[in-house]
C-alpha cells in the first residue's frame, strides 16, 4: 500500500510562473522580485504593523532574531521545553544558555506561572534571562497576554517560534506578531511551502535590514568587499521565494483543510472514552491544526501510544509521537528545567496523526478502516 504521511508539502499550481520569472529575468540569486513580493505578502497577511526578512530555515530566523537582540556567550534564555531542537540550537550557536520552562496543560505551550517561577529564581541567583522564547506548538496559540505580560514587566525580549503556527490567532492577532521577534518555517511539511525556507518577523525596517545584511554575510556597502561584522549565509533565493509567492494563494485554504481533518479524527474517536483529540481551549484562540495529536488514557483503554502507532505503522500509515521534551533530550539534560512532569507524560501518551491538507478520501477511508479494525 502507498504510504500515508504525517504531513507533505501540497503545491497550488500557481508556483510554476514566479519560477519561470524569476529564471526568464536571471533574478536566481538572494535578491528579486520574488523574495520582495513574498515579504510584501506576508506582511500584508499578518495584518500588523511587522516587517519580515525572508531566511532559508526557521532556524535561520531564530538565530538572527538572537543576535539582534543581543544575545551571546553565557546569556541565559528561556526556552519552551515542548519543542523540537531548533527552538533550541541557535541558542547553544551564540554560546548562550538555554533554561527550560515546563508547559501548561490547555495549550501544551509555556507555562506563564513557571516562566515567571524561572525568572524569579534566575534573578535572585544574579542571573537576569535576556530572552524568552515561546513556541506555537502543533500550530496551537500559546498563552500570549499572560507571556507578554511577564516579559514586559522584567523587560527581557520575547522572541516567538511560530515555525507551526502560520494562519493560527490568538484573538484575532496572529501569532507571530506578539513578541520584539519571531521565525516562520516553510519546511516542506508545514502549512505553506518554499521545498525548505524562513524569515524572520521584526518589528522595524532598520531591523529587518540589519537582518538582511548578517544573513548576506555581513558586507559593508565599500566597492571591494568588507566586513566589519561577522554574518552569515542566510537568505532566501529569489527561486524558492517563487514557490511561497504561489504558496500564499493558498494558504487560507490549507489552514481551512487542515482544520477539517482535525473534525475528521474528532468523529473518529468521539465515542472513544480515553483518547482525547487535541483542541482549542477557548473561543478566542484559532489554530491552524498543523498537525492533529491525540493522547490516551491508559487507565480507560486496553492500549497505549505505541499500540496505535505500531497499527497504523503495519497499514504504512505514519504517525509520530509528541515531541519529546528539550531537557529530557541527551544534549541537554545538563540544563535547568522549571515545571512539572506534564511535559513528560504528554511524550508518554501522545500521537500525532496524518494531517496534511492533501490527505484525500481514499486516504480518510484506509484510516478509518485501520482504526475501526484496531478499536475492535
């Protein structure tokens, strides 16, 4: 049997001639119209006054967003443990230091009651963190006016990893937009797609183009080439901003797609007592449902993560489990962490489900029939 995927890039068709344009009018480097139009576009979308420098990765972006903020050796930022490792890295590539806050149970994002514990406890040692990063994770709105608040009232700079997040609001502003920073991913398996890609949202235009520059290995504007900063090779080519330019004609689409399939697994396990379909908790947050997860009670079912996860497996169905927490993660378990063990137990007990916006019919059925099968 063909294989179904957790989540695979869905191309619109209008991608072909910004492409085209873009190789017709020789702009295949880091500079064209393509990259221009791509930002114009996003900034038009986000609906907020924010400026975005286009990067090849998310992770691009979240390193850029620490530099200009100042960040370097020995800092201390606090990170959402409830991530995959790129939240993380560019932190470890500034030689800063990276203090994990557990997560909250309603969204699985940053806990604001341990973020502030953090805080308090870092200064009384004399180390003040000098940035916070929270995560939209699964394309879930974190607790934003209470992170806000928190990080204006100790005046530490607030960097959003809205890698999953794109299309997703917390009411009515979409995130992304919150924080003095923030990274968008175009990975090839998120809500739109460049094949691989970033950027970085700011809130100036000085900013963004002091972003542009690091990210174009630093050249000083002299006739030879100069460098007075150490930069970086990190822009988006004119060809793969192409691909966003079309992606963007879509994108209300893919989150409205990606929003049914979330209905789709809740009518699945409605009357499954046990299995609970990861939701919204309140009217005011909207997620794009990147990816649909679930969690299980072992105490009300006969099976666990890895009992679903194997089924659907055998049938060449992928399914992934959550991420597993940063400081429970080898490279850093050396790190201080402040939370509970709910970060853990969601590892423990939870799925992520096919979620792509181009799973087809076919492809809802063979789940279905597998989960029938398997609930049996």
């Amino acid at each position: 049997m063909s294989k179904i995927a957790l989540s695979t890039s869905h191309l619109s068709g209008h991608e072909l001639p910004y492409i085209q344009a873009a190789l017709e009018s020789n702009q295949v480097s880091v500079y064209g119209d393509n990259l221009t139009g791509f930002e114009n576009d996003l900034e038009s979308y986000l609906q907020k006054e924010v400026k975005i420098a286009c990067t090849i990765s998310g992770t691009a972006a979240i390193h850029l967003a620490l530099i200009l903020a100042g960040i370097s050796r020995d800092d201390e930022v606090l990170c959402q443990s409830m991530t995959y490792s790129a939240s993380v890295n560019p932190i470890i590539y500034q030689g800063a230091i990276p203090v994990f806050i557990g997560s909250e149970k309603e969204t699985w994002n940053m806990c604001p009651e341990a973020l502030e514990t953090a805080i308090k406890d870092r200064i009384s040692k004399g180390k003040t963190p000098k940035a916070i990063i929270v995560v939209h994770s699964y394309g879930m709105p974190a607790k934003m006016d209470e992170i806000v608040a928190i990080a204006n009232q100790y005046k530490i700079t607030l960097i959003e990893d809205a890698a999953e997040s794109l299309g997703s609001t917390y009411k009515g502003q979409h995130c992304g937009t919150f924080g003095d920073f923030a990274a968008l991913s175009f990975n090839g398996n998120k809500i739109i797609t460049t094949s691989g890609g970033g950027a970085i949202i700011c809130k100036t235009t000085a900013i963004k183009n002091k972003a542009i520059f690091l990210a174009t290995q630093a050249r000083d504007k002299t006739p030879h080439y100069q460098h007075s900063e150490i930069g970086y090779n990190y822009r988006m080519s004119n060809i793969i901003a192409g691909i966003g330019r079309g992606q963007m004609k879509v994108l209300e689409k893919h989150v409205a797609l990606r929003r049914e399939v979330n209905q789709f697994y809740k009518n699945i396990f409605k009357d499954v007592e046990g299995v609970t379909v990861f939701q919204e908790h309140a009217s005011y947050c909207k997620s794009n449902y990147w990816l649909t997860c679930i969690t299980i009670d072992e105490t009300k079912v006969a099976f666990n993560r890895e009992d679903i996860r194997l089924a659907l497996q055998k049938e060449n169905i992928e399914t992934r489990p959550l991420w597993k927490p940063m400081h429970l993660q080898p490279i850093f378990a050396k790190y201080t962490y402040y939370g509970t063990n709910f970060c853990e137990n969601l590892f423990n007990s939870g799925l992520c489900l096919p979620s792509g916006s181009n799973l087809t019919t076919q492809e809802k059925q063979r789940i279905v029939e597998v989960m029938a099968s398997f609930l049996a």
